[in-house]
C-alpha cells in the first residue's frame, strides 16, 4: 500500500509541535483523490479503548472485510488522538476515513464545507446501505442529528441509547450521565481499621494514612511506591472531577463545551468562573503539595493509571467501573460516595454531582475523507455495522465468545462473569473491552427487547446510578450534544471556544500544581476570559442554542 506508507513517512517527518494547532485552527482543504471504483484497500485513522486487542484479531472484522471485499489497514490509538488527526489534517495528509475521533458539529462542518469530508448522502439508500437506510426511516430524528444545516451528511451516525429505564426507573437517565465513578481501597482502610470516607476531610486523612503507612508494599511492591490518589486529570472517565462534587458541582469533560452547566430553569453557566470553583481548586492544591494526589496525574495515559491500580499500588482512582480499572484488585475496592465538603467550611453540608450531557446520535466517528478514491465500497462495508447482530457484537464480543446463545425468546444471552473468568480468566467487562469496536455503532433501544439481552454490568451500572450516585444529583438538567448551532454561532463558537477551553484548562492545572488564585490572578483571569477568550459571547451562543433546544422539546 504506497499510499499509506507515504503517509506514515509524512507524520514522521512534520513536527507534531507546530501542527497540533491546527485541528482547532483551519482545515486542510482536502486531498482530492481521484475516483477509483476499483479501490478495495483503505488506510483508516482513529481511536481505540487501550483495552482493546486491536481489529485485526477481531474475528467479527475479519468477516465483514471479507464480505465486502476490502482490506482496511487500522492506524489506531488511545491517547494523543487529537494530535495526530491535527497533523495529519493540517499536513494534508489524510486518511481514506477517520473512526473514533469524536469530532465536534463545528469540526464536521467547517471539514464538510472545506471538502476534507466528503458528503455521504448520495451513499446513504436502500441499495448501497439498507442497514443504515431502514433505521434513518423509522428514526427520522437521527437523520435530522446528523444532516448538517446545508443538508448534507458528512458522517455515519454514532450512538447508544441505553438509560435506566432499561431496568424498570420511572425517568430515563443516560449511562453515560455520570462517567466517572469514585473508588476506594477498602482491605488498606480495614488494614488501619478506618471507616469509608463520607466527606473529604475523612478522605484526606485516609489518603494520608495510605502514604504514611506506605499500603502498597503490603502488595509487595517496592518501598516508597504507594500512591494514595491517582487520577488523569478532565478525562473522560478518569478524571478528578468527580471530588469537586464536595463544593457543589462536577464539571465532567463534555463533548459541547468543558465546565459549561445547565439548570433546571433553563439557564446555562460557567462553573469554572465561580466561587465554588476557585474554592475547590485551592482546596486540592493543598492535597497536590502533600502528594497525595498522583504527582502524574497531567501527564499519564490510562494504560499507565490501570497498571498502578491493577499492581496494588492505589488508594483511590475514578473509572467506569472497577473491575476495568483494578483487574486482579478488584476485590480490594469499593464505590467511594459522592463526598459532603470538607469539616469546618460552609461546604460541610454540601454534595452535589452535576450530570454530564450523555451522548446521543451523532456524525464524528465515521468520516470519510476526500482523499478516498471509492467512497460508495467504503460505505458498503461500514454498512454491515448497522445489521443489530453485528452492532451486538461490535459493541461487546463475539457470538461463542461473548455471547453464549439464545434464550427461549431468541434473544443472545451475554456471558457472566464467573464463566469468563472461568473460560478466559478475566470479567466479562474485560472480554468486552478485549473485543469492542469503537466507530458507527448504534444501539437502539429496541434491540434489548428483540436482539440481545442488555449485558449484567451494563443491569448493575444502571441499577448502581440509579441507587448510589443519582440520589447525590440535585438537577437532572444536562447541555444536550445533538443542540443545533447557526452558521453565525458555530462561527463565534470556531473563533474562541479552543482559546476559552485552553485557558481554563491551563489555568486549573497551574492552581492544582501550584497553588490556588491569589486575588488579583483571579480577577485577571476573569478579565482574560471575557476581553481574549469571548466568554460572553460564547455564553450567549450556548444560552440562545439551548433556549431554542427546549422551546422544541
């Protein structure tokens, strides 16, 4: 395949420095390939969970390559995903198609517009696509989520509706509502004969006894090598924001805009400009000094953060569920409870867990590119991941491997836990990390009536969200993703959203590390905000979206 080492060599040759910039900052026109209908390999750019065992050992990808007639060689990764498709994009360089990326509404149109996407719209019918075709019909409304307000498609449509109204709970609250869960080493706690911790001052003196006894060597490990916090930091599900939720809210990382909250009464806001912010960032820059909190907590990926925990070497982490994160510790470890404040400020009576927006229908995780000369066999092909069985199977393993039969009802059955462990010698949310597929995959909710019974982590995650963290929520109120911009929006949203984000973030982790924001550096801060990073602007844009959003509801 020339093509694709002649891209390899291209990203080895252009400084990642100077190029990451330009996902944010401009497109890359495109590189227009010429029309091949005699194309069948395909170079593929995207992300993948770092769990994953990569596609070409997948069975269910190898046959549905071979069923389509193509040969697709995966360029994937789990960390500096952003920074790579910035290269590439900003080098002209691009890929057939690129899976996983996540790309915003406004990336999707300023990339449809300046031909790096191309439009999928003439692909999307009944005889090059039936999968994709019968689902847009009998769900207009994701159609609607994924057309562009030029009426054009610019990428296949992404999405699991999965609630707690799968196990029975009155109002449906997404899975993905909360993604971080908090968790504690429970045998290092019966070990110092201390309590679980309910409020952050406990935590913290927990933390403490962890570093002070040095717990990990009880694990044999090497003296000196306890961590009693670690963490990533504003990560999907491993973040630290979850321990914010002591001084009133959480700002988990967001797909719209990071530390932008909705309420109840329709307004939006900026927690990251509020007192309860600073508050909480001063608060933990104390525990940062005293290492309790990961020294490497800017800088790990999560293949470092699951070996520190899995090795017994970790207090308290935050992930989607333990036995992910722990692996052989699972054991050791229990949900730790949204903390009340700390002892002795006027947080002590507060803890409040603010809901992230959960992902709904979207187009950013399958785009096809303009250098891709037979776009129509690469649509044939993505096609397949549509038919329920094989989004099924995408989504969590292999029939005979994940999924061990049908019920009565016909419907596949989902491994447990103890026969994984048995036949392969992890979880069955193991297996399905092993074998999941990210990219266009739909869920709809109708496939846990009539396809496949909804797997039991998925039943406890519901039922553990339902029980242990929603009572902690105070509104349900969450920015919706699909919210739809005008062209005059997306443009002030294009011209300060990466700058707005960037300096937050920057500023947060600077206060973490070094201490919290005398006076005056908060209000400069605030004045930098508003008069370089347009955060008026961009908060009249998020309010008038989210406005028209509920008028339509």
């Amino acid at each position: 395949m020339k093509k694709n080492i002649f891209v390899k060599a291209m990203c080895l040759m252009l400084s990642a420095a100077l190029l990451c910039g330009l996902l944010a900052g401009c497109g890359g026109g495109g590189a227009q390939a010429s029309a091949d209908p005699n194309q069948t390999d395909f170079y593929i750019v995207g992300g993948n969970s770092p769990l994953s065992s990569g596609y070409d050992s997948n069975p269910v990808m190898i046959q549905m390559a071979e069923t389509a007639g193509v040969e697709i060689e995966w360029d994937l990764m789990s960390d500096s995903l952003g920074e790579r498709v910035g290269t590439l994009i900003g080098g002209n360089q691009l890929p057939d198609a690129f899976i996983a990326v996540g790309f915003s509404q406004n990336d999707i149109n300023k990339y449809g517009n300046d031909g790096t996407f191309i439009d999928l719209t003439p692909y999307i019918t009944p005889e090059i696509m039936p999968n994709l075709s019968k689902i847009l019909d009998e769900h207009p409304e994701y159609r609607s989520a994924i057309t562009m307000a030029d009426g054009k498609i610019y990428g296949l449509p992404q999405g699991e509706v999965m609630g707690t109204a799968a196990i029975g709970a009155d109002k449906n609250i997404p899975i993905h509502s909360i993604p971080e869960f908090s968790m504690i080493n429970k045998t290092w706690l019966d070990e110092l004969n201390l309590p679980v911790p309910t409020n952050l001052t406990e935590l913290h003196d927990a933390l403490k006894a962890f570093k002070d006894n040095d717990m990990a060597t009880r694990s044999g490990n090497a003296a000196g090598s306890t961590i009693p916090m670690s963490t990533g930091y504003d990560q999907w599900c491993w973040g630290q924001e979850i321990f914010y939720a002591g001084f009133g809210f959480t700002n988990f990382t967001s797909d719209v805009c990071n530390d932008l909250l909705a309420h109840d009464d329709g307004t939006v806001e900026f927690v990251c400009v509020s007192d309860a912010y600073r508050d909480a960032v001063s608060y933990f820059s104390d525990w940062y000094k005293e290492g309790l909190m990961d020294l490497e907590m800017f800088s790990q990926d999560t293949s470092q953060l699951i070996a520190k925990v899995s090795q017994g070497r970790v207090g308290v982490t935050t992930w989607w569920y333990i036995d992910e994160i722990a692996g052989d510790k699972a054991d050791d470890f229990v949900f730790l409870p949204p903390m009340y404040g700390p002892e002795g400020t006027q947080y002590a009576e507060t803890r409040n867990v603010t809901m992230r927006s959960a992902p709904a229908v979207t187009s950013g995780h399958l785009n096809i590119t303009s250098a891709c000369g037979n776009p129509e066999l690469l649509c044939r092909y993505f096609d397949q991941w549509y038919d329920p069985e094989i989004t099924m199977q995408l989504q969590y393993g292999p029939i005979d491997v994940y999924f061990t039969g049908k019920d009565d009802a016909g419907m596949w059955k989902s491994i447990t836990d103890d026969e994984a462990r048995e036949k392969y010698g992890k979880s069955a949310g193991e297996l399905k990390s092993q074998y999941q597929a990210l990219g266009p995959i739909l869920v709809l909710p109708e496939y846990y009536n009539n396809v496949f019974e909804m797997e039991d982590r998925a039943k406890e995650r519901l039922e553990d969200l339902t029980e242990f963290w929603m009572p902690y929520v105070s509104s349900s109120a969450a920015y919706p993703n699909d919210v739809t911009f005008t062209a005059e929006e997306l443009e002030v949203i294009d011209r300060y959203k990466a700058d707005f984000t960037s300096q937050v973030s920057e500023k947060e982790g600077n206060w973490l590390k070094n201490g919290g924001p005398t006076d005056d550096e908060w209000n400069a801060y605030k004045t930098m905000l508003e008069d370089s990073c347009g955060m008026s602007r961009l908060l009249e844009v998020y309010q008038n979206a989210y406005t028209r959003y509920l008028e339509a509801q």
